[in-house]
C-alpha cells in the first residue's frame, strides 16, 4: 500500500465535499433569496390588507330602563369589527371535563371488578 497516493486521494476527496458544500449552500441561498424578491409585493400586500382592516372599537348604549325589582336588567355590548374575524357571542368548551383519576393502588385494591 502506498501511503502517498492514499493521502493525496484523501486530500481530492476532502477539497471535492469542501466545494460541493460551498457549492450547495450559494445555490440555495440564492434560490431563497430570488424567490422572496418574486413574492414581496404579494408579502406586503397581504400585511397591508390584514393590518388596516382590525378595528378595536367598542359602542356601549346606556339608556335609562325603568324595571321592577324582578325584572333582570340587561346591558348589550355590541363591538363595530369590519375585518374578516367574526365575532361569536356564545362561546362553547368543546373539550370535556376529565374524569376524577384513581391511583393506581386505588384501583388495585378496591375490589370492584372492571370485567363486563
């Protein structure tokens, strides 16, 4: 074997991963780049659109009610939104209250069976 030829193909293999890295990484960052500059009017258009359109106001109508001592009093708070969020009045937990957990010695030692 031939130490000097094995140490100059090493070399040749390590400069040849070397400039294909380098290679690779130039082609990708201006693949990036050249396709950022392509979308960017569409970027700032869609910033644009989604920022001007939030509205954060709130109107109260206070009037004077004149109500028995039975009767509840409600008060209607109506928010004026003119963006694409829509606003739901009732809010529902779609997700269940979890069950009370057992420890484990609790359901070893309770003697109730969970056979069916």
């Amino acid at each position: 074997m031939n130490w000097k030829n094995t140490a100059e193909n090493v070399l040749i293999l390590l400069l040849g991963i070397l400039i294909g890295v380098v290679i690779g990484y130039k082609v990708s960052v201006t693949t990036a780049e050249k396709m950022l500059d392509n979308q960017k009017a569409l970027i700032e258009q869609a910033i644009q659109k989604n920022t001007t359109a939030i509205n954060n106001t709130v109107t109260n109508e206070f009037s004077k009610i004149k109500s028995n001592k039975a009767d509840p009093i409600n008060i209607i708070i109506k928010p004026d939104s003119n963006s694409a969020i829509e606003v739901k009045n009732s809010i529902q937990d779609s997700i269940p209250e979890p069950e009370p957990k057992t420890g484990f010695f609790k359901r070893l030692f309770n003697g109730k069976s969970n056979k069916p």
